[in-house]
C-alpha cells in the first residue's frame, strides 16, 4: 500500500513566486537587451575637394649657383668676403700673389724690345718712335682682347645657366670680336712699317715677336686672373680658402648663391615619381610658421639615384624641382612639407574612406536613418588621401557611420 505524502502549499506558492521573479526577470532583460542602441561613430555627408597626393618633403635651393674657382695657382693674399656677404658682379673677391707674374711679364717685354732692337739695326729706314708706337698699340690691342675674351668666356657660362640674357652675351661677343680685328689691324700696321726689309728677315723677327707675344698674353692673362672677381650678383654661401691658403689652378674659391630665383629640391621614390608630371601643382607647408602656398614641378630628373632613407635603407629615387609661386624668405636649406597633387575632384560628395567597406565586389556604407543603421549601396569616385568621392548612392546630408564593427547589422538602433 502507497504511502501518501502531505503537500505543503505554503511552500508550493513560495516556489512558484520565485519562479515567476526567475521569468519576468529574464523576458525584461532580452527586452531590454531589444531596445538598447548600438554605439556609433557618425559623420554627415558634405561636399569639397578631393585630392589625390604624394607626400613628400624638399629642400630650399636656389636656381643659381656657382662655385667661383680660381684659374692661376698662387697664394691667397687677400679674401674680400665672408659667408653671408653680398656681392655684385665685378666685385673683387679674392687677391692672389701677384708678384712673379708681373716679373714674368716684365722680362718678356725686356725681350720684346731685345728683338725690336735687332730689328732697328737692320733696317735704317724705320723711325724708332714710331716703331715704339706701333708696338704700344700691339699691346694695347692685346690687353683689349685678353680682357674681352675673359668677359665673353664668363659671360657664356652665365648665360648657360640662365643668369644672364642672349641681349648681353650677343654684346659681349660682339666687342670681344672687333677686339681681335683691332689687334690684327695694329700688327699689320706694324708689318708694313718693316717692309723695307728682306722677306726672310720679316718672318724671322715676326716668329721670334709671335712667341713672345703669345707668352706676353698668357701671363697678362694669368695677371688678370689672380684678382678674382664676383661673376653674378648674389650671396656668399660658403667659403673654401682662407688668407695665406696655396691655390692651385681649378680649386674653388667660394660659392655664390643668387637668392631672387629659389626653387625647392625633393627626392621621390621610383614608384611615385612615375606618376608625377611636369606641372602638378604642389602644396607647400612652412611648419614652423604654419603657413601654406602652392608651386608647380617644373622639373623631373629622367634618372633615379640612390638615397640613404633617415632608416638606412638604400633607396633609388627621383630628384624633381619645384617652382613656388610666392617669394620665400627662408635661408637655403630649409626644409617644406609637400603635397604633390596629382588629382583633384572639386566640390564634390565626399566621406572618410573608413565608412566604406565591401560586400562581394560592391562597396557599401551604412547610414543612420530615424535612429536605425541602413545599409547602402554606393559608387565611389576618386579616391583621395583621407576622403572618396562618392558618384551616387548618397547625398549632402545624409549621416554615414564611420568604422562600422562586423557586429553592425542593416535595421539595428544605433546612437
């Protein structure tokens, strides 16, 4: 027979209770749970410019400079500038010792006046003083010329570098030229004075006259060279020699830098530099001064060179010249951030590139529409640094979620 068991219906009641608690307190927490928003980050859609750049940074150079060298060896008898000094063309720069050359040229016109001397003995019929004269005029021909081929000479190294004008090379060409035809027609002044002797004679004199006088031009020459003089208008931006210092012929004496014509000078990787063309436009940024201008490349070197990166890797890279389009007054070598523009969309539809992401081979972005994430389908434009042009899909004013998490779904309360 069964036993039978009272029941306890105040402790039937007391679980059932707890029971209760157990399932209103689940079904609010999934309601709860329901209704709860999901955090965002969120930016409404505007419209400007997209740029597609390289970033880069460049050096400030000038588009002129020469490294003045000297063209006689000697002893540095006096230096006339300093790092910082502003010169002008013609200024006198550096002074050699002088002193052998002139003993030089002093004993050759001693032998030139030797041979005249011969020359007078055998032919009576030649006034001295006017032979005396013919040959003061040689040598103020030669001097003439000496001085207007030192000018042409330097004048075309100016002008290959764009300091100077075709205008003023041509005039300097010019005057060198009627100075060779002065120095030809005083020696043939000459020569017809001496005509009184026998042809042999003639040519023996003029030989021993021509070597003399090509000698006596050299060392004029040579003479001329140890002043050393500014050849363009500038800034003394290094110095090489000192007082007392032994030149040799070809050694550089300082360096002149012309500070109206500035350029900035970057090093791109190979990669880059392909997409660059003559004419982009270049954002300039002063960082010191916070300040911004633009230039254009106006140069891009057909070879790469190798670079040391501030890691030490070995990199090749391109060097390109830029042209800003203000006048710039920082000292040479400082150093600009740039961006170099190689695309620009303006005053389009644009979102950060984080709030786009791709399903298949579509992109997509999700909105937030009355409270609520809506997943979008879009087309995207140029494709910027920060920013994507956006062609259709959304429009100005529409809020796009930035970085959406894989847990964000299409319908979900967002805030």
């Amino acid at each position: 027979m069964l036993k039978k068991y009272k029941i306890n219906k105040k402790k039937l009641i007391k679980y059932g209770v707890f029971g209760l608690i157990i399932v209103l307190l689940v079904v609010a927490y999934l309601y709860s749970n329901s209704n709860k928003a999901f955090k965002v980050e969120s930016e409404a859609v505007g419209k400007g410019d997209v740029i597609n750049y390289i970033e880069a940074s460049g050096e400030l150079i000038t588009e002129n400079e020469i490294k003045l060298k000297s063209k006689v060896s000697g002893f540095v008898e006096k230096i006339n500038v300093k790092v910082g000094s502003i010169v002008k063309k013609g200024d006198i720069i550096a002074l050699l010792d002088s002193e052998n050359l002139k003993l030089e040229i002093k004993s050759i016109n001693s032998q030139i006046d030797g041979v005249n001397a011969e020359l007078l003995s055998v032919s009576k019929s030649i006034d001295k003083n006017e032979l005396s004269k013919l040959d003061s005029s040689i040598r103020i021909a030669q001097n003439n010329q000496n001085n207007y081929k030192e000018i042409y000479d330097t004048n075309k190294e100016l002008f290959e570098k764009g300091v100077i004008s075709k205008t003023e090379l041509d005039a300097s060409k010019k005057r060198f030229d009627a100075s060779v035809e002065n120095l030809k027609i005083a020696k043939n002044n000459r020569n017809i004075a001496i005509k009184g002797i026998s042809k042999e004679q003639r040519e023996q004199f003029e030989s021993r006259l021509s070597v003399l006088e090509y000698n006596l031009e050299i060392k004029e020459r040579q003479l001329m060279s140890s002043t050393v003089k500014a050849s363009m208008d500038g800034i003394i931006t290094n110095k090489f020699v000192n007082e007392g210092d032994m030149l040799l012929s070809g050694a550089p004496i300082c360096e002149i830098s012309d500070k109206n014509n500035l350029q900035i000078e970057s090093y791109v990787l190979v990669s880059d530099a392909e997409k660059i063309n003559i004419m982009d436009e270049v954002a300039i940024l002063d960082t010191d001064l916070d300040k911004e201008f633009t230039g254009k490349v106006i140069k891009k070197d057909p070879k790469a060179i190798s670079k040391i990166s501030d890691l030490g890797i070995n990199q090749k890279r391109v060097k390109i010249t830029i042209k800003p389009n203000v006048s710039i007054k920082r000292v040479l070598g400082f150093e600009f951030d740039l961006k170099i523009i190689l695309k620009r969309s303006k005053n389009v539809i644009k979102i950060k590139d984080d709030a786009i992401f791709k399903i298949g081979n579509e992109k997509y972005v999700f909105l937030i529409k009355d409270g609520f994430s809506k997943l979008t389908k879009i087309e995207t434009g140029l494709e910027g640094f920060d920013y994507v042009e956006v062609v259709s899909g959304i429009k100005e004013g529409n809020v796009v979620i930035l970085s959406p998490e894989n847990e964000l779904e299409d319908g979900m309360k967002v805030e």
